[in-house]
C-alpha cells in the first residue's frame, strides 16, 4: 500500500462539488498547493468543515495520482480569528497564491511568511510589513524578484521603477523615482518606514498586477467596499 502524504497547511480556496462534497485548495508546507475532494458526512461533519475554514491551520492527510486527489483526514491545529480589513488581508494572500503558484511544488519559506502574516493579522497589529515581506517572497520564488542590492551598491546615481522593465537608472514615462535611503531598505527587506512602505507596495502591487494577466482579485473590491462604508 502505497503511503499516504500528511502535512499542516491552510485552505486557500474551495467550492461545493456534487453532493455532500467540496473542491479544497491547500497551500501545505512541504508538498505545496494541493486540490482535494472532500467528502463531507451529512451527519458529525462538522469537525471536518471547522478544519476547512480559511485562516485555519490544519494537518491534512490525502491519496490520489492525479491533479486532484482525495482528503483522508483534516484535524484543525490553529484557528487565526482574523475580521474586517485582516480577514480581507488574509483572502488576497489566499487569490494570489490560488491563481500564481503552480500545484505541487513545495515553498516551506513562503509558507513560513504566510504563516507569520496569519499571527500578525491576527492580533489585530499593523500587518503592512508582514504582508510586504509576503508579496516580496512570493515574487522571489516565482523569479520575479528584483536585485535591490546590486543597484543599490551605487547610490550616486538615481534609480527608477518601471513596471514592466523592473529597475533602471534611466527614467521612463510612467516610472517612479526610488530614493538612495529607500533602496537601502529594499535591498535590507526592511519596510518599516513609511516611504519605503509605499514604495515596496507601489513595486510589489505593479509586478503582482502584471503576473495575474487581467484576473480579478475578488479581496481588491472588497477592501475599497469596506473602507468606503467604514470611513
């Protein structure tokens, strides 16, 4: 008998299939995202539908051979309460790496920076830095990410931004300007002042943008509909 694969992850997705059962998309540690079948019993299943809510970490066991395969076992391990603009923050995570990840391909780091972004929404702090270091690691392991430090080493010269030519120290139409001290803190990961804040988030957002080729985040509409009624 073949062995049956565990590992702790977190439902990015899912949608009622056929009867009494629902398409999951896991993101996992160690094996990545996963697209199960999950049978869910008329009767006492709802400790299985608990460990299948978003923003919960849960161990998974499954079987199969093909693309999609068939849950076995789902315990929940930890449930993150995360309300208003850090549930919203949790599900645009959860779209980006539905539509830019491929299946089965393992990324323990980025499941460790979702994980830490999950415990940093989760107490309600200010999650900006944690979601930047996400959206920066998932660019690295798509191979978008761009060599801060290499520009960075001369800083006499200005550099620019470009969204589809990535950095440049020739200024283009539609280019912003990154400043010598902000290219510091790029090239350092570090996004705790302000300018640098909105700098990583206007070049993350432009490169994410371009990666989707046209999909719509579902998350986008709901921040700007939460923020207008909340305001």
């Amino acid at each position: 008998m073949s062995e049956i694969p565990e590992d702790v992850g977190f439902v990015i997705h899912s949608r009622r299939y056929r009867e009494n059962s629902r398409i999951v998309e896991i993101f996992t540690r160690e094996h990545g995202r996963i697209a199960l079948v999950a049978r869910i019993p008329k009767k006492h299943g709802g400790r299985e539908m608990a460990a299948l809510q978003p923003h919960c970490e849960s161990l998974f066991s499954w079987r199969g051979r093909h693309d999609l395969q068939n849950l076995v076992n789902v315990d929940a391990r930890e449930k993150y309460q995360l309300e208003g603009e850090s549930g919203i923050c949790g599900l645009y995570c959860n779209e980006l790496m539905l539509y830019l990840l491929d299946k089965q391909l393992p990324i323990p780091a980025l499941y460790d920076s979702y994980k830490t972004l999950m415990q940093q929404l989760n107490t309600q702090t200010d999650a900006a830095i944690s979601l930047r270091q996400f959206e920066g690691d998932l660019l690295h392991q798509l191979g978008f990410s761009l060599d801060f430090a290499s520009v960075q080493k001369d800083l006499g010269r200005p550099c620019y931004f470009h969204p589809e030519n990535g950095l440049s120290y020739q200024r283009e139409e539609n280019s912003i300007k990154i400043a010598p001290a902000v290219l510091e803190d790029l090239a350092r990961e570090d996004y705790a002042r302000p300018e640098t804040a909105r700098a990583a988030k206007t070049i993350f957002c432009s490169t994410i943008h371009t990666l989707l080729e046209g999909k719509k985040l579902r998350s986008r509409a709901l921040m700007q509909s939460y923020r207008k009624y909340t305001s």
